[in-house]
C-alpha cells in the first residue's frame, strides 16, 4: 500500500529556468543583461537537471529576430550543466528572450521533457512588443504586460499550441525559491490552474520574485532510450517578476 502511494504522489515539477540579472532595464541598470539557462525545481531549490546543448537561443526584440547560441556559456554546478549568457541592448524597446532545450529524458516519469521558455525584460520604458509571439509549438501570449507587476497583480495569459488558444490546459505555477521560506507541505510547492475554453488563464502574484508559469501538454511521442516510443511533455514557459509596493 505505501509503495502505491509514493507511484500515485505528486510529482515535483520540472521547470526551464530563463532568469535575467534585472526584470527591467534603465539607466541605471545599464544595458548589459545576464542570463540564466537551468532546468530545475524552482521552489525547491533543486535538484538541478543536466541540460544539453539548446536546440534555439534568441531574441525578438526592436530589430527583429536575432540569433544568440553564440553567446550561451555551459556552466557545470554540482556536475550538471546549466548555461549563461550575456547581452547587450541596443536600443529602447521590449525584449523577449526564448530558449528551446534540448529534449530531456526523465526516467521516472519514462518521458521526455521539451519546455519552450520565454522572458520579456523592457529596456528604458516604451513598453512596447510585449504582447507579441514567436510562434513556439507551446506559447504562453500574456494578457497582462508581463513586466512592473506589484505583488497581488493578477498575471492573466493564453496557453496556445501551434498559434491556437489550448482549451483546459493545465498551467503548473512556481516561485523562484530565494531560500526566504519553505513550503508547508506538498500542495504549496506547485501551484495548479486550469486554462478556460478559450485558453485563458489567471493567477494572483502573493510574492515579490521570479514566477514561472508553464501550460503543460502532451506531444506526439518519441523513440525512448531503448528505442520503445515513449510520451513527451511539451510546456510553454513564461517567467515574470513582481515586487513588493513600497
């Protein structure tokens, strides 16, 4: 009986990480942004899992789509390889960064893992192009301006697959663990919400950090190790940041 509880328990989430060194650029700030590329449990503080080299690295930003696998730097904490990157803006304007990993096997789970991820930083305050999307095979589009959230603000977006709103999609939710406090228990680890027929999801932001928001869906399986065909979890993954009004 207790081994059929521990197959049938919750599952900690697995969450791609895209953490820039500040949500907001400004003069203040200075142009240059720090990335960081981890694949992990956030609220838990790991463990980290070993990424492989990204499929897709890049930027839309005021000059169109740019390309930036050449500047992703592989770091290896506790022998398991994250990536970093740095980049400079140019110009004002909204910025969303993407990343689409390499397909990650979870034995646990028999699956792979695909999370396409997206951040968007604003650079000097036109607050423009934040709404628009790359097209990901999994895409959160925020309804909320995703950027200068106080805590309390209600984070609203659409789950879409292939450029069509996901009805019902699951969207798994968690904080970006400063080590500030511990869950209770399982249920606060990761928050769950459900997308309505149109897609739509919300959810009200309780504390200052990083939130990632990830719309979960099955994909079309792949050949596992053993070359059986195994399930894939495609997320789409949009991180956003709030602070406390003082």
């Amino acid at each position: 009986m207790f081994a059929l509880m521990l197959a049938t328990g919750p599952a900690s989430a697995h969450f791609q990480e895209l953490i820039p060194s500040t949500p907001i650029v400004t003069q203040a700030t200075g142009p240059l942004i720090g990335l960081n590329l981890t694949f992990t449990h956030p609220m838990e503080r790991g463990p980290v899992m070993p990424m492989g080299e990204p499929v897709r690295f890049g930027v839309l930003g005021p000059d169109g789509l740019a390309d930036l696998k050449s500047l992703l730097h592989p770091a290896e904490p506790d022998d398991r390889r994250t990536y970093t990157a740095e980049y400079r803006v140019q110009a004002p304007g909204d910025y969303i960064f993407f990343v689409e990993p390499a397909p990650y096997w979870d034995a646990a789970e028999g699956a792979w893992i695909i999370h396409y991820t997206k951040l968007i930083v604003d650079a000097y305050g036109p607050a423009q192009g934040w709404g628009a999307e790359l097209g990901l095979p999994v895409e959160i589009a925020p309804l909320t301006r995703p950027y200068g959230l106080w805590t309390g603000n209600l984070f609203r977006g659409v789950v879409k697959r292939g450029g069509t709103p996901a009805p019902f999609a699951r969207v798994e939710v968690e904080w970006h663990n400063d080590g500030s406090m511990s869950p209770p228990s399982d249920p606060y680890v990761t928050q769950m919400v459900k997308a309505d027929a149109n897609g739509v999801f919300a959810y009200a932001i309780p504390r200052a950090g990083w939130w990632g928001f990830a719309a979960l869906l099955e994909g079309d399986s792949l050949p596992g190790p053993s070359g059986e065909p195994a399930t894939v979890e495609l997320g789409g993954l949009i991180w956003v940041h709030a602070r406390d009004m003082r």
